[in-house]
C-alpha cells in the first residue's frame, strides 16, 4: 500500500512540474514583448517552444503541459508593426 502511495504522489509531483516549466516559458516569452516592442522581433525570436502561429498582427506560441490537452500559450498582437499586448493563458 505504501509503494502505490509513493507511486501516486511522485505521478502527481511530475505533472506539477510540466505544468510549472510549461507556464513559465509561456510567461517568459510574453515578458519580452512590451507594448511598443516592433512586432517584427516577436516573429523571428528564437522559441524553445512546441507550436507557433503567426499572422501579420499575430504570435501565438504553444507550450504544452503534463497532458497533450493543456497548453500554455502566449499571445503577442500588433498594430502598424508594433506590439500592443502580450498576453499569457492557459488552456486544459
């Protein structure tokens, strides 16, 4: 009964950390766009990250948590060339 225990709090303890490392990148990639940043240093930063959609006003980067089905994103939106919000969500 003790080892189901342990097995149980060690699955917990790792989805908890892929959920944490997940929203940090996420967190991370929008703290380096402020509003007024050129949208252009958005699309063509380097992202360790796992899914990406770009438009002429829009970023958004996926990072994925424990389970396929939760993601962390970021989204960056922009007018005239210049960024107006970088925004973190999460999405399960």
């Amino acid at each position: 009964m003790a080892g189901l225990v342990v097995l149980v709090a060690g699955g917990v303890a790792v989805v908890v950390a892929m959920e944490n490392r997940a929203a940090g990148k996420a967190m991370a990639f929008c703290d380096r766009f402020k509003p007024g940043t050129a949208f252009l240093e958005a699309g063509q930063a380097e992202i360790d990250r796992q899914f990406v959609t770009l438009s002429d006003d829009e970023l958004t980067v996926s990072f994925y948590g424990a389970i396929p089905p939760s993601l962390h994103l970021c989204t960056v939106k922009a007018r005239d060339g210049k960024v107006t919000l970088a925004r973190y969500s999460h999405v399960d």
